[in-house]
C-alpha cells in the first residue's frame, strides 16, 4: 500500500508519520498498524464503490455501542483518499482470550441489551459483511424478521440457483408468530461472532466490527452458538445481568438461519444443506 495515503491520514489527524504495517484484520478490507509520533492507530482501507458508505456506518455502529454503555474502538475518522476509503480507529494491543475477558464480553454485551428502542430496525441501512443489510422500522419483531432479514436474502439465494425451500412471506411471518413471546427491542451487535471482539492487554472485551440494529437480543446469542469460541463463562456472565427467556434453545436455529443464509450468499453452496434443514423445520 503507498504510504501516501497514510501521510494524507496523519494530516487529518495532526500527527507525524512513521510506518504502517500490515496486519490481519478482516476478509473484505485490508487493515494496518499505522504508528505516529502521537501513537499507534488501526486503519481499515477498501477500494470498493461501497466502502465509504460502509465505514461511515460502521463508525457510526461502534459509537451507537459505546453510548449505551459497551467497550469498542474510538473512531477517529473515516473518509477517502484517490480511489480508496478509509476507517482510522484508536489501536487496542490484543492480550488473550482469558476467563476474565469472557466474562466482561458477556456482561458488556447484557448490557448492550438492555437499551431499548421503541421500534424494530435501525435508522438508515447498513451491512453485514459486504451485502446490504435493510433496516426499516417495523412495530412486531415477526414482521421485521422475515421482512428485512430472512426475505432479502432468501431472495437472493433464489436469484443465484439455490433452492431454499418454501417462500411466501406471508405464511412465514404468521409462522414467525408462533415462535416467539414479547420481543423488546433491544440494541444488538449484529454480527456476533468469535473474531469480532477483541480481547485488550488487561482482560477487557472490546465489542469490533458491529451490523447494529434494534431487534430481538436471542439473535446474537445464537450467533455466537453458530461457530463456537464463546466459553460457559461467557454465557453465565451474560445470565447473571440478564437471564435467558425461556424456550432459547428452541429459537437458536430460527436465528442462525440469517447468518448462514448470509454465508451462503457469500461464500456458495456448502451452506445450503443448513439452510434448507433449518428452512424445512420452522417454515
């Protein structure tokens, strides 16, 4: 990568350049270690049409995080330079993945649930991954659901050749009914898996890489149930702030169905022997 776009950050940020390192950080941008005589910073670059748009959200997502209440990166800016965009966040120095972190990971994102909205959805659209995640306001979380996460991309996965299943929204919002008790909305991360919290040098759980929305606080769990690397510990702490509703484990795979209808349009057809089990079992 030329520095040049690098010494064009530091400008922004009043600071000196020193380096930038390459360093893993993601399947869709490339991410570095930029260092400063003021400090070291995380820089995400992308040179997709998309890009600005999507670090912009993902900026605004980390700061919707932190101001109820949860550990995230500060964003120090996000812009373009020639043809990419960039997302310039503060550095958190990784330590391991220990009981303690776990255990903070799991009260912070209890906490994270506990703000509410007043409708399901998000104020503007955002992503998840590369794809286009919708967010309209919908009064019922059964409504939202089918409508702007499953409908979308079952759309899609149709568009490309796999056959889902059934398809008449209708009938699987009405089945979506049955499934579920009082939904409140909560703030969630969206996209909860085990790469996307970073533990900090003192056991801190930083929450990364967020497709926040207002929704029902079952999909992260289930999420993090999807490809494991979440320890008991995790779930206990989560419990002990804010226990599970009853029936969780009945509405895992209802919930996993997005992420892996998800995966399927991303990454192709080994996904869809899940999407149809689980397609057939609740619709």
């Amino acid at each position: 990568m030329p520095e040049n776009i690098f010494r064009y950050i530091c400008a922004q940020l009043s600071v000196k350049f020193v380096s930038a390192d390459s360093i893993s950080g993601g399947d869709i941008s490339q991410a570095f270690l930029l260092s400063t005589d003021q400090g070291r910073f995380f820089v995400k670059i992308n040179d997709s049409r998309q890009a600005l748009d999507m670090f912009r959200k993902e900026g605004e997502a980390l700061k919707a995080m932190v101001s109820a209440g949860v550990k995230a990166p500060h964003v120090c800016l996000s812009g373009a330079f020639e043809d990419s965009a960039f997302l310039v966040m503060e550095y958190i120095a990784p330590g391991p993945k220990s009981r303690t972190s776990m255990e903070e990971l799991g009260q912070s994102l209890a906490r994270l649930h506990q703000h509410h909205g007043e409708q399901f959805g998000w104020n503007e659209d955002n992503y998840i991954g590369s794809l286009v995640q919708t967010n309209q306001w919908h009064d019922t979380w059964a409504t939202f659901y089918i409508t702007e996460r499953l409908w979308p991309q079952l759309s899609m996965a149709k568009a490309r050749g796999y056959h889902v299943g059934s398809m008449d929204k209708d009938q699987m919002i009405s089945k979506m009914l049955t499934y579920q008790d009082e939904v409140f909305p909560s703030l969630l991360h969206g996209d909860l898996w085990a790469g996307n919290y970073i533990s900090g040098s003192y056991g801190q759980a930083y929450l990364i890489d967020p497709a926040v929305y207002f929704g029902d606080r079952e999909v992260d769990l289930a999420m993090t149930k999807l490809f494991g690397g979440f320890s008991n510990d995790f779930y206990s702490a989560y419990d002990e702030v804010l226990p599970l509703k009853q029936g969780f484990n009945e509405r895992i795979e209802l919930y996993q169905l997005y992420y892996l209808l998800v995966h399927l349009n991303l990454f192709g057809s080994s996904y869809l022997p899940q999407v149809s089990s689980i397609m057939r079992r609740y619709f």
